[in-house]
C-alpha cells in the first residue's frame, strides 16, 4: 500500500470520527488530536478503525507513534509493507 492510499484511508477515517473536521487540512507534523479537536474516546475509535480497515495490530504501547500525520502514515507503511 502506497503511502498516498495510506493517508487516503486516514482521511476517510478521521472524517468518520470528527464529521465537522477537515482531516486534509493537517500539517504532516500536527497532532492530530489537537488539530481536529478529537477527545481520547474518539482517538481510540480511530486508532480501532484503522486496526481494523488495515487489518494491521497496532498495540497500546506504539499509539505514541501514531499522534501526528506524518509518523502515523509512517508507522502504518511499516505495518502494511513489511
């Protein structure tokens, strides 16, 4: 998975969570959930959206990795491309 499907697929996920956002408006190095306003309830939902869309284990100790758009599409490319 390229790194632009990948960012496409969080895009349409975060706008599943927060509806009144723009996810596209995010600075590749701004927290996500400061930026959109997300609560911790919904950046869980997030983080299980993408587990379960990806079908890749993204374990507790790693959501510090996935706080900004850039380490997230990152991290998730690993993942996802070995």
């Amino acid at each position: 998975m390229t790194e632009e499907e990948i960012k496409k697929t969080v895009f349409q996920l975060l706008q599943r969570i927060a509806p009144e956002t723009d996810p596209a408006s995010l600075m590749p190095e701004e927290n996500i959930r400061e930026a959109l306003n997300i609560d911790s309830y919904d950046a869980l939902q997030f983080i299980v959206s993408i587990s379960e869309k990806l079908n890749v284990d993204i374990p507790e100790e790693d959501y510090g990795k996935t706080s900004n758009l850039k380490s997230l599409i990152a991290y998730l490319g690993k993942k996802l491309n070995g």
